[in-house]
C-alpha cells in the first residue's frame, strides 16, 4: 500500500526525469551563466511592500 507521499515522490521523480530529458546539462548552465544578477533573500523579505 503506498502513501500519498510515495505518490508525491514518485510523481516528482518521474518530472525530473522529463525535464532531464528534455534540456542537457550545458543548456541549463548556459542560461544559468546569462542571467541576472541574483537578488538576497534577506533583503526581498524585509524590503517594504511596493519597492523594487
């Protein structure tokens, strides 16, 4: 009998292996090289509503 976890990680498992498949390796590093800079978390989160 599997639980609704088994069924939450067998569906996860099952959309990794999709998204494997679908883009390689050296294509995600490649965007992940060009995109912008990152924001800190910290500063997201104590920032006041409605500022950038």
């Amino acid at each position: 009998m599997s639980t609704i976890l088994d069924k939450i990680l067998g569906a996860k498992r099952d959309e990794v292996i999709a998204a494997k498949a679908a883009r390689s390796f050296a294509q995600v590093d490649a965007d992940a090289k060009q995109a912008g800079r990152v924001r800190g978390l910290t500063a997201a989160l104590t920032r006041a509503p409605g500022q950038p």
